[in-house]
C-alpha cells in the first residue's frame, strides 16, 4: 500500500484541485482515498472516514456499491460509447423515459450532458433561444435568488451570487437580476416562514412587472438553496413563483443537481409545491456518484418551439460525451434501486432517526437554526472566529467523519445506506467535534 505522505506529495507536484488554494496544503493535508465501501472511504494508511456529504453530494447507495457496479460490467461489454449526434442507444431511451414517467410527463423532454453547470448552461440557451424562435429575442436576461449559487462556468456564474466565485471573473460575466431570497432565517421577530415567502414573492412580481419583456427566465434550487450556507424555505415559494412565471411569461427553472433525487423526501423537490418547472437541471446524484451525467428535462412547449426544417432554429449545444452508456446505465440502476428498495419510504424512517441523534445540537448554545429537509440537515455555529469551517473539518478528519462546513454552517448530507450503528457514530462523533471546535473560540 503507499504511504499516505507519497500519494500527498505527488498529488501536490502534479494535481491542481478544485475550488482550492493550493498554497493551503503546506500546513493542511489533503487526505489520499485508496478505496470506499458503503458509507466509508478508507485512506492510503488505512484509516476510516465516514462520508457525511456523499462525497460532495452525489453518493446516494455507497461506495462500490454492488448493484450499480454490476450494471456497469454489463454495459461495458456491450457499448462503451456512441456520439448521440444521429445515433442513439438503450441506456439513454430507457433513462429518458423514466425520468419523464417521474414527472408524469409533465417534462417529457431529456437533453443530456457531463455535468451541473453544463446543464444550467443549457437551460439558460434553451430558454433565450426558445423565446427567439417564438418571435421574442428581446428577453435575453435572466434572475436568480441572493446567495443563489448554479455552477461556475460562465453562463451559471452570471446566475451565481457568490462573491467568491463571482468577483475573479467579473469583467467576463453578464449581469443578472438578484432578488430576496425566501430563506426563512431572515424572518424578523414574530416574522413566519410564510411571511418571509411572501416578502421575496413581492421582490420578484416588482421586477416581473418591470422587466417581464426582456427576461428569458428565473433560476432557483427548490426549497434549499445548498452551497450558500444550506437557506432552506418553504415551498409555497415555488407555487406562487410558478403563477407569477405563467402571468408574465418567465420560464421557471429548477436547478434540482442538488436536491433532487431524493434528497429533501420526494424524488423532484418541486412536488412538494405541486408544480413543475419549465426546465429542471438534474447531475449529481443522477448516476449514484459513479460518472459524470447532467440533464436538462423540458416541457413539450419548449421542445416545439425548437422543432423546424431550419436548423438554425434547433437547440445549437453539444459535447462529445453527452448521453454517455455507461453514464446512462449508473442512472438506471441507481433508478432501479430507487424503486426496488422503496428508497423514499425508507428514507423518512432513516430521516427521523439521524434526526433524534442530532437532538443534543438543535438546544446547544452555541447553534442557530438548526433544520433540516428530506436526508439533509444543517445548522449554523454562533459566533465563531475566522476559520471556522477549515478547523471543523480537520477535527472531524481526527474523529473518522468527514464533513466540509460551509462557512460556518455544518450540514450534513450522507448516503441514503446508514444503519443505526452508522447513524448512532455519526451524531455522536458530530457534537464531539462540534464541542471540541467551539470550545477553543
């Protein structure tokens, strides 16, 4: 086995990783995984981590997880790829079809890619160029919500309010309209949830009102808004969004790569408001956290504005790997289970136990607003000094979990595979660091 200082020292000589300071890991190691089972990645040393955030939220069954390793041998066999461009094949049918039998072919139209800001590029182009071939060029602009983060490519950066991500790249961005965000920790006193909802609705028909003719569509993440501290609100927000987007004629897209598939309780998190969306970006835990696969689903309005003997009015996207087989068929088994293990029935019961061993945190001094929606949970530390979150993560390291704060809020996103030892460890181990950390603020 190689030592966990060789695979260290070559992964900085040669591996520029994401989203990273490099300079940072002179004093901070990153970790070397040799291999993952289940719930668990165990590093070049052998020591054990229990994958808290599904390995930046795609794991949804486990590491190796047999089924979908099984379906994978099958198809490699059988075609490894095909371009999509005048071809088509079984995995990509099959899967385009059950995704629309999920939305009960409400969005019936599948166009696929690699990845989540690939697939909010796409909605994006999909939407200006919808209402172009129907006559309408002029609504080119789009929105998104405060703190609202889609990706970071060009096209999701100008949707992403982060300055982190934002500010580097500037000069290359196209601006966007930035409204309330209905996350609900904003309520004044005595404020509800609700009340919160209908200040950011008011946010947004103010601008519809304005601007309606020049824009093409309104970006959000149902019901949480993930990698901006995990706001999560209430989604009558989405029923009253999809009236104001069908008064003044603004496409609706769900950027659902975070919190769909299952990860707020029901398979889309847009059924929970009883609406669907113009396009719905799904990636991430799609494929099970095997490959990369991205997906835009569409409605047949959309589709048809498409549909014409001139090519220029087709949708002009594509990249060499879209609608992968392999890809393709992770998703299916990663669906199969869905089905087969009745997942979502399961995951309410899995839900209300990680729920009852994270109950010493939702009274502890030192946290705000806890909550939690579906098989995510988060909660905000009160008051801590800088670095907050890059302590937090080395202590977990130490304590056999891993857990990447945002900030300084901790959430926690794991597989759907943990059994009550695993959840028992999990929540134990998380107030101890918890603990550990904020006693030496």
């Amino acid at each position: 086995m190689k030592s966990n200082s060789n695979w260290v020292a070559r992964s900085r000589a040669h591996v520029w990783h994401p989203c990273t300071q490099m300079q940072h890991h002179e004093t901070m190691p990153m970790v070397p995984i040799s291999h993952g089972r289940g719930a668990w990645l165990v590093d070049a040393d052998g020591n054990r981590y229990l994958d808290g955030i599904s390995s930046w939220w795609v794991n949804l069954f486990g590491h190796a997880n047999p089924r979908i390793n099984a379906a994978l041998k099958d198809q490699l066999d059988k075609l490894e790829h095909v371009m999509l461009a005048g071809f088509t094949h079984e995995p990509v049918i099959s899967l385009s079809e059950k995704l629309a039998e999920k939305t009960r072919q409400q969005l019936g139209h599948c166009f696929f890619a690699s990845d989540g800001a690939s697939a909010i590029e796409i909605a994006l182009k999909m939407s200006f160029h919808s209402w172009s071939n129907q006559g309408l060029p002029e609504k080119r602009e789009f929105v998104c919500l405060k703190g609202s983060y889609h990706g970071e490519t060009l096209g999701a950066l100008s949707v992403t309010d982060v300055a982190l991500f934002r500010d580097a790249y500037g000069p290359l961005i196209n601006t966007c309209h930035v409204v309330m965000s209905p996350d609900f920790r904003q309520a004044a006193d005595g404020e509800t949830a609700d009340q919160v909802v209908l200040r950011a609705i008011a946010d947004v028909e103010q601008l519809f009102m304005q601007r309606s003719n020049q824009i093409a569509a309104i970006v959000v993440e149902p019901l949480i808004q993930c990698a901006t501290g995990f706001a999560m609100y209430a989604p009558h927000y989405l029923t009253l969004l999809r009236e104001l987007c069908d008064k003044y004629r603004v496409h609706l897209v769900a950027d659902e790569i975070a919190v769909g598939c299952g990860r707020t309780g029901t398979f889309f998190a847009c059924e929970q408001a009883q609406i669907w969306p113009d396009l719905l970006c799904l990636s991430k835990g799609i494929s099970g956290g095997y490959l990369p696969l991205s997906l835009v689903m569409t409605t047949d309005s959309v589709y048809r504005s498409f549909y014409h003997a001139d090519l220029r009015r087709g949708f002009l996207h594509s990249h060499s790997y879209t609608g992968n087989p392999l890809a393709c068929r992770a998703a299916l088994a990663t669906l199969a289970i869905f089905d087969e293990d009745h997942v979502l029935d399961n995951n309410r019961a899995t839900a209300e136990k990680i729920t009852a061993t994270l109950s010493p945190l939702r009274e502890h001094a030192g946290v705000a607003h806890f909550r939690q929606r579906g098989m995510i949970w988060a909660f905000d530390a009160v008051d801590p000094r800088p670095g907050f979150s890059s302590r937090f993560f080395t202590a977990a390291l130490k304590q056999e979990l891993l857990l990447r704060p945002i900030g300084n809020t901790v959430y926690v996103m794991p597989p759907y595979i943990l059994n009550d030892e695993e959840i028992g460890f999990l929540g134990e181990r998380i107030l101890a660091v918890f603990n550990q950390v904020m006693q030496h603020e």
